[in-house]
C-alpha cells in the first residue's frame, strides 16, 4: 500500500526473506522451479510494460522470492517515482 502523509509517500510492503542471489547455486533448485521462477519474472516485466513502467536496474539481487516460490520484482527506482508522483490524494 501507499500512503501520503504530510507531503511524503510512504510505502508498505510484504516481507519476502530471499533474492534470486540467496537461492542461486541451491541444489533444491531444479529446473522445473527455474522455469517458475522465469516465467513469474517475465510475467512481472510484463506488468510493468502494461502500465507504462520499467525497472531500469533489474539484477538478481532485485528478484524477491518467499518460501513458496513467489516471486516479486523489488526497487522500482525512478520509473516508480514517477508513478508515484501522478498519485493525487483524496
């Protein structure tokens, strides 16, 4: 969630304890969640796209993964900002 509060945004967030860095090299890893894996990136990218966003710094430290295997795109910089900036509070 975002909030805007005295002039600042503020954003909350769900904890996800692992990066694509912390999982690589992981025997567990096989290939049929590799290909997860991918394929939620590519669906995240895919998002972004659609909203008219890029992340502009992707790397695997900026791939998120729970112990479910779900995978979240972190540290939109400056496109996020500028998303960030047409919000009008009501």
């Amino acid at each position: 969630e975002v909030f805007y509060i005295g002039n600042v945004f503020s954003a909350v967030f769900i904890f996800i304890p692992l990066s694509l860095f912390d999982i690589a090299g992981n025997p567990l890893i096989n290939e049929i969640r590799l290909v997860s894996i991918l394929g939620q990136i590519l669906d995240g990218l895919s998002y972004l796209e659609r909203k008219g966003l890029k992340h502009g710094q992707l790397t695997y430290l900026h791939v998120l993964i729970d112990y479910e295997g779900r995978v979240k795109i972190y540290k939109l910089i400056y496109p996020f900002y500028i998303y960030l900036l047409n919000y009008v509070p009501v």
